[in-house]
C-alpha cells in the first residue's frame, strides 16, 4: 500500500467528505441556537402583559386626576435636600396621592404612591433621575366589606422585568414572570 497519495486520489477524497457531510446536514435553514428558540415566543407574551398593566396605570392615573381636590407641601429644612407633596380627594377625603422627591448624590430620587377611595395603595413607583426603575400595581376585588389581600399583583423593574400574581385560589397566588429580550447588538 503506498504512503503517498496523489494529488488527484487527495482532491477525490475530499470531494467525497463534503458530499457525504453535506448529505447528513439539513437543507432547510439553520436553526436558531435552543436559548433563542425558546425565548422567541416570549415577547408577544411580554408585550401582551406589558399593555394589560400600563392600561390598569392609565386607570390609576385618571382615577386620581378625577378625585384630587387639594394638595400639601412641604420642604427638607437644610435648604430643600426632599419635597413632599400630599394630594387629597375634595370634600377632606382620604389621601389620593403622595410625592416624596430627594437629590442624593447628585441624582433626584423620587417616590410616588396613589391610592384608590378607601384608603389602599393602587400603585408605586420610584424615579432615578427622572427615569422610571419601579413600578408596582396592586388591584383588589370591587367590594371591600372586609380587608382583604389584592387579587393580582404587578411588578415592573428596570431591565423590562415584569412578574404578575393573581389569586388563582382563595389562598394561592399564581405567579407569571416575563422578560423583554434586547437586540443582540444594543448594550444596557
């Protein structure tokens, strides 16, 4: 048996791989790596979560503008370092909103709360120069007869983390999280 193979026999044989490689792979398109396949389906879920709790916002939002009568400030006594500002309902009702605003660190902080016509706190959210980086939701059975936990619970943080429990059961929550996937080539 020869140990040198011509250059004719050499080009035949790698011929011959290729075809035989390309024989075993597929002939539809790549497929997408399995993290990339299973996160694809996420994303009309996110959005579809995402809408459900900015429309309960934009609920909260109106709600408070339409019961809103009078507020009250107040400022930090070293030179305004936080303001305060408290919104409450027309006829000396129950607090509506409430705006707590601080500068730490050369960043303005700020938290605010709105609660519904009993007294609950309906949603939160918290500001990092002016950058929303919390937001909680909480909606609660029509009636209240009794105190009562909410019935579903929203959960906002940056990152586009979104986690929503609702009461499936009378004492069990069911917790859903979903997460919005960036572009491969955009940063943080």
């Amino acid at each position: 048996m020869p140990t040198k193979l011509r250059p004719a026999a050499m080009l035949g044989l790698l011929l011959l791989g290729a075809t035989s490689a390309r024989a075993q792979a597929p002939s539809n398109a790549p497929r997408p790596p399995p993290a990339e396949a299973a996160a694809l389906p996420l994303a009309p879920l996110y959005a579809a979560a995402h809408d459900s709790l900015m429309r309960g916002v934009a609920q909260v939002y109106a709600q408070a503008e339409a019961r809103a009568g009078y507020f009250a400030a107040s400022h930090g006594s070293f030179g305004g370092l936080h303001r305060r500002v408290r919104t409450y309902a027309r006829a000396s009702g129950p607090l509506v909103k409430r705006e707590v605003v601080k500068h730490k660190f050369g960043v303005e902080l700020q938290k605010v709360s709105y609660y519904d016509a009993t007294g609950r706190q309906v949603l939160a959210e918290r500001y990092e120069g002016r950058q929303l980086t919390r937001l909680e939701l909480w909606e609660y059975p029509s009636p209240r007869t009794q105190p009562s936990p909410p019935a579903a619970k929203w959960l906002l943080v940056r990152g586009d983390y979104l986690r929503h429990q609702f009461m499936s059961t009378p004492t069990h929550f069911t917790t859903h999280y979903y997460h919005n996937l960036r572009p491969s080539g955009e940063g943080l």
